[in-house]
C-alpha cells in the first residue's frame, strides 16, 4: 500500500512532487475497466434499463477545492495550473486549498502539507502529481467528492500504462469518489461568458484542443455552459456527462468529440436520455477508417467499435452524428437556439437565380423538403418580384426589390406559407447596398417570426459590417459561412425535431424475463462450438422462425421415404457441425424430383464428406422453396454494443453488394422497418419486373424474433446467419432455407 489509510501524504509523494520537477504529464501509469453498472431495473441479460446519471453539481461549483502539488514557483509546470485554478475558483466562489508538503504558502494562500491538514472537507481534488494512485487512496479516506487526474502514461501508452490505468480505476471504484482523467487537461475549468443569453452547449472532448472551435463560438454570441476533457476515462465517461447534461435546463444541446467509447451500453443509455428529454446530441467520432482508429487507440488506449454499429447505434438513439469539427460547431450552434419547426418544408431565397439553383440542388440531394409554393402564394410573390422570375422554389428575386421597402414584403410571405419551416438565404459574397439591407430584413424578420432564417455569407472575407455586426449580431439568425455546413445543421435540425417527436424509448419495452423460446433453445447450445445446420434451424424453431419441412437421415432409403413426405421437389443437404459454405463443397443438391436421383444424391454427399474429412450428423432432405426475395439476417458480437442484429439481401449478393442494416437492442418494429428501408435493394422487396411485393411484414417479425433472441441468449451466442431467409409474397411468410450458428 503506498498511500496512508490515514489520508496523510506520504513522503513518497513528497519525494515524487519534488524529483518530477511538480509536472503531472510524466510517470507511467494506469487504466480502469469500465465498472459494472448494477442500476435497476434490468433487462433479461441482466443489463441495466436507465442511465445512471451522476450527480455532478459540485464538480463544475465546487465549495471548496484542494491542489495537490500546488505550485507558484516560477518556471515550475504546476505553477501557471496553480494560478489559473485559483482563478477559476474565485469565478465560481469556491474556497481554494493549495496542498504541498514543503510550502508554507502558494500565491499568498495558506498551503497544507497533506490531505489530512485540510481545514474542512473538500468537493474537489486536483492532482498535480505525476502518480495519482496513491493521492487517489489518501483523498478516500477524506470523503472527497471528485478528483482530476492531468498525468499521462497510462492506457494510451501500451500495456504497462493500460495495467497502470486499471489500478487506478480499481482504486478509485472502491474509494467513493469519482475521477476524472487520467490524461485530461484544464479544458473544465475554462472562463465561459457570463454575459450571453439563451440555451447553451454543453461540450464534451476526449481531446481537449479538438473542443477550441466549439469554445470559440462564444466570440460569435453563442452561449457555452460547461466543457468536460475526459481524457482516458477511468473513471468518469463521455457516457455519464450526456446524461447529466441532458438534465441541465441551460444546456440546449450537447456538443461531443469521441475517439472511443468506454461502454456501448452506457453510451446508449446516455444517448437515450438525451433523446427523452429532447435535448440533441451532436458527435464527431473518429475511427471511419483503419488509420482512424489506429491513431485513436494510441491516443486514449480504448477501443473505437467497428464503425457500421458505431454509426447504426448512434442513428437509433438519435445522437447526430458529423464528420468536421466546423460541423460539429455550426450543428450543434444551430439545434442549441433554433426553435422547435413549424414544418418541414425549406425555402431557398436569393438574389441570384443561379445561387438558389445550386444550392437547391445540393439541399435536395441531401435529403431536404423544397415544396413547390402555391400558385396563391407565387402570384402574391409577384407582387414585388418581376414575372419572368421564379418564385416557385427557389425564389429568385433578381436582386432590385431587396434594395427597398419590398425586400421585407418578400420575406414575410414566404414566412407566412404554413408549409415552411425554414427560409435559406445564400449571399455568397458582399454586394452592397443590396446584401447590407438583405441582411438587416432578415434578422428584423427573424425578430418578429417563430420560423427559422438561415444565412450563408459566403465572403472568404468576414469583415464585412453586414457579417460582423448584423448577422452575428442577431440570435434568431443562423449564421454559417459555407453551404454544406449549412445543409448538415438544417437536415440534422429537422431530423432531431422529427425523432423526438415520436420518440419512445426501447428500453421500456425491453423483455425483462427469460420466454419459454430461451428455455427450448438453452437445451440445444453447444459451449464453443458451431452447430449443424440442423441443429440451427432446430434453434430458430424454438423462436418460432419458420424453416422449410424438413428430415434429418443417415441412410439412402430413409432419405427417399422422407422425400415422400416432404414432397418433390427437394433439396438435399450435409449436415454437420463443422460445415460452413456448403456449395462450395458441393455438399448441396437441388431440385431432386425422384427416387433414384435421391439415392444418387445421398451417395456423393456422403462420399464428398469423406473425401473432404468432414464429420456429419446426416443429410438433411428439404422441401425446396423458389419464389421470394433472399435475404440475411444475422446476429453478431460486437466489443462494445455486445449482440448486434444485421439484416441485408441474401444470397450471394452479401458478399457482393454488402447491402445490410445494423441495429443494436433492444429496438421496435418501427427500427427493423428502418433498416430495410436504408438498404440500397430495398425495391426488390416492393416487388420489380413484374415480381409480387414480398410479405415484409413476415421479414420483420423474423428480425424482431432474432432480436429476441439476440437478448436472451447474450454472449452464449457468438453469431448467427439466416442465408437466405426466403421472403415470400405478400401474406405467405418467410422461411430460413439455411442457418449458421456458433456457440461462445
């Protein structure tokens, strides 16, 4: 034990504080597992419902903080950290305690040898030491609240450092206190304006320097309210700040920079409060690509996820997820003051004719509503605007009638059409007088409408007085400086609105109790092994997953009198425990209309598997199923989510196309309809070239049983692959022709 039960600093510390020259960011040291989340109630895995959402109050107004290691001797590391904590506290009215075991005073405050000569117990620890464990340990026994950990060398330097961090999470999970860092910075406890109005953004970072464009908005008037650098994340998560930002009433939405999720449960959780309570979450998450997530393990030493369930699982949930810190800043800007919409439709409004058609193509193509204006609505427009202009969306308003009194005219009337919610002006460069009296129309209008105004001032410049002083002058304007930042914020922002709306969480419905289906399937697992294709399809009838008629048979008689019964034509399969691609083997005969070509077929399947080394527990003869649209769904594990459920065209077009749809339980029917609408082949389950629609209703309940499936039988399950799942016509079901399925 190197820390005293006691809560006396050592004089290893004291030893440590002096040898490293007072800088945190130097020693090797250590990681913490995510700790398990016990909260009730909890789903038939055992995993919790609700978030927990940490009380985190006096973490960002702290009473009283203590710095360990505190500093003011110049050219010392700990001494500029020392001087802007002081700082900050008196901002926030805290009592400041610096601690060091050979100073009597820092910055003309008292300074105290050890934790336990603090005169009164504190919220908030600060470490300034190159090794927090044994500090960690001290401020237990003081009862402090919350800790920050600034040292490196830990998760993000390897295994050493990983073991390292592990201690420290261990030490801090037993201790009572929570823990922020390792490897973080001063990012919380940063000076915010106080003199900006309306909702705020809340903003979250792994990288404390990826957050600088979004704490910059507060130059452009928009409010920021708190800004949590969680670094390696021992302790606290990205995870537990969502949830207590989604409780705050300030905080308009909430702004995120992830490089890896701690715990894809508790992400989900945390997205999902978020969701409930209406409040956007807007993410960039890194890991896209192999170079992505090689440099993101290195730099917070966690795991990034595959990225397709990364991005299905923050689509379910509702979190937006962006590419560029500058649409991180505009998105998040955007949904933080924009009212709730009145409508979905977007009008384009400009000068010039060629401007809105471009950038009404580039809206449209990214998924944006253009309506057509009514006739009404276009003859009153021409009231101001010449005839041979277009006004039916975009309108064009050829420049002259913004440079006077039917500028405005204009502008209310689009804003008066009930089937607008958002006007779009592009002004891609300064043209005065004509874009100054733009500009000042639109913000007086946006005063007076409950619509949103969307500007793009599109001067590389951005000195102009119309940019500085009018357009960023005004918080019913949104203001952006390029047209696909614009399009992003204004498809997210009519995106969250219409999620919300509707939104019900599914963990409510989440099965809490094993079904009498778990019980039958229990019975047929197979710790660490894969399962027959019988035996698969054994497992998908106790989920009451239809499967052609079928017999099991181990002789050529036997299989001629179950092809009898199960009616020409058939199929014949090998059947085996090892077996995956069958076809390749040539272990799969079709259309078998006789006695003979069975006894035929019966005798190379077996011989093949003999050659091939392949053990069997015997050939399946099957009814043979033709019409329908072939289609896969499957269930894999993920390192983060856990059970997965996949869906996508079947057949030999998975491996071709790799058309499919990821969603993560628990989720509704309304989600698995959702995924087989993002597919690109989704018309072939509508039914083309004269094929009948195909019965997706059936298609959907075989995903939702999978799902169940996924839930109850949790990691015993490694994966599973229906292909093809047959879908027939509309009203004739589905049927599993072929079922994998691998045992943990």
């Amino acid at each position: 034990m190197l820390g005293s039960t006691h809560g006396t600093l050592t004089t290893d510390f004291r030893a440590r504080v002096e040898a490293c020259g007072e800088s945190p960011r130097t020693a090797v040291h250590s990681s913490a597992a995510p700790s398990a989340d016990d909260a009730v109630p909890l789903d038939v895995s055992g995993r919790p419902l609700h978030a927990d959402v940490p009380d985190l109050d006096r973490f960002f107004r702290p009473e009283s903080v203590a710095v360990i290691g505190a500093s003011d001797a110049e050219g010392r590391p700990n001494t500029g950290i020392t001087r802007q904590l002081i700082a900050w506290a008196e901002r926030v009215g805290a009592r400041i305690h610096p601690v060091h075991p050979t100073r009597p005073s820092v910055f003309g405050l008292t300074c105290h040898a050890s934790v336990a000569d603090l005169p009164e117990q504190v919220d908030l620890a600060v470490l300034l030491v190159a090794d927090p464990l044994p500090v960690i340990e001290e401020l237990a026994a003081t009862k402090v609240k919350f800790a920050v950990a600034f040292a490196s060398g830990f998760a993000e330097t390897g295994d050493a450092g990983a073991a390292a961090q592990e201690r420290l999470g261990a030490a801090v999970r037993g201790s009572g206190l929570r823990l922020l860092g390792p490897n973080t910075n001063l990012n919380a406890f940063e000076k915010f304006r106080e003199d900006l109005d309306g909702p705020a953004i809340a903003l979250i970072t792994q990288s404390g320097h990826q957050g600088r464009p979004v704490y910059t908005l507060q130059e452009l008037g928009i409010r920021l309210s708190h800004w949590a650098p969680t670094g390696n994340e021992a302790d606290l998560e990205t995870s537990d700040f969502i949830s207590y930002f989604a409780e705050q009433p300030e905080v308009g939405a909430i702004a995120c920079y992830v490089e890896g999720l701690k715990d894809g449960r508790s992400f989900l959780l945390a997205a999902d409060r978020a969701a409930r309570n209406g409040v956007p979450v807007v993410a960039v998450k890194v890991g896209r690509t192999e170079t992505g997530a090689r440099m993101a393990a290195s730099h917070t030493g966690k795991l990034t996820g595959a990225d397709t369930v990364v991005d299905a699982a923050m689509r379910q949930f509702g979190v937006i997820r962006v590419d560029g810190l500058d649409e991180l800043q505009d998105t998040a800007a955007l949904l933080a003051r924009a009212r709730k919409p009145k409508a979905d439709g977007v009008v384009v409004y400009s000068i010039s004719g060629g401007t809105g058609a471009h950038f009404s193509d580039l809206a449209t193509e990214a998924g944006l509503t253009l309506p057509t204006l009514s006739q009404a609505k276009q003859d009153e427009l021409h009231q101001w605007i010449p005839g041979y202009l277009n006004v039916a969306n975009p309108v064009d308003n050829g420049g002259h009638p913004v440079g006077d009194w039917r500028g405005r005219k204009i502008i209310d009337a689009i804003l008066a059409d009930p089937e607008v919610g958002v006007l779009i002006c592009p002004i891609t460069g300064p043209f005065p007088p004509m874009s100054d009296r733009l500009a000042q129309d639109l913000v007086a209008a946006a005063e007076q409408s409950d619509k949103l105004i969307c500007v793009i001032w599109g001067s590389p410049v951005g000195t102009e007085d119309a940019y500085r002083t009018t357009l960023l002058g005004s918080s019913r304007v949104a203001t952006f400086r390029t047209f696909g930042n614009c399009i992003t914020a204004v498809r997210a922002y009519l995106g969250h609105h219409r999620f919300t709306a509707g939104y019900r969480s599914p963990f409510e419905d989440a099965p809490r109790t094993p079904s009498p289906s778990y019980r039958k399937a229990q019975a047929l697992m197979r710790p660490s092994q894969q399962l027959s294709e019988h035996a698969a399809k054994q497992l998908l009838r106790a989920y009451g997953i239809r499967v052609p008629r079928e017999q099991l048979v181990t002789s050529a008689a036997a299989a001629v009198r179950a092809a009898g019964l199960v009616g020409y034509p058939v199929v014949m399969k090998a059947s085996g425990p090892q077996l995956g691609h069958k076809t390749e083997l040539g272990l799969v005969k079709i259309g078998l209309t006789s006695a003979s070509q069975i006894r035929d077929a019966y005798r190379e399947l077996t011989d093949i598997a003999r050659y091939e080394n392949v053990p069997l527990d015997g050939i399946l003869v099957c009814q043979m199923v033709e019409r329908g649209v072939e289609m896969v769904v499957g269930v894999t594990q993920d390192d983060l989510f856990g059970p997965t459920v996949t869906v996508g065209l079947g057949g030999v077009l998975v491996e071709v196309l790799h058309d499919a749809a990821v969603r993560v339980p628990p989720f509704g029917e309304d989600q698995a309809r959702a995924m087989l609408r993002e597919l690109r082949g989704h018309a072939l389950l509508e039914g083309v070239r004269g094929a009948p629609p195909a019965d997706v209703d059936a298609l959907v309940e075989v995903v939702l049983r999978i799902q169940r499936m996924a839930l109850e039988l949790g990691d015993e399950l490694s994966e599973l692959d229906i292909n093809p799942l047959m879908v027939l016509p509309r009203g004739q079901g589905a049927v599993a022709l072929d079922a994998l399925a691998i045992c943990r």
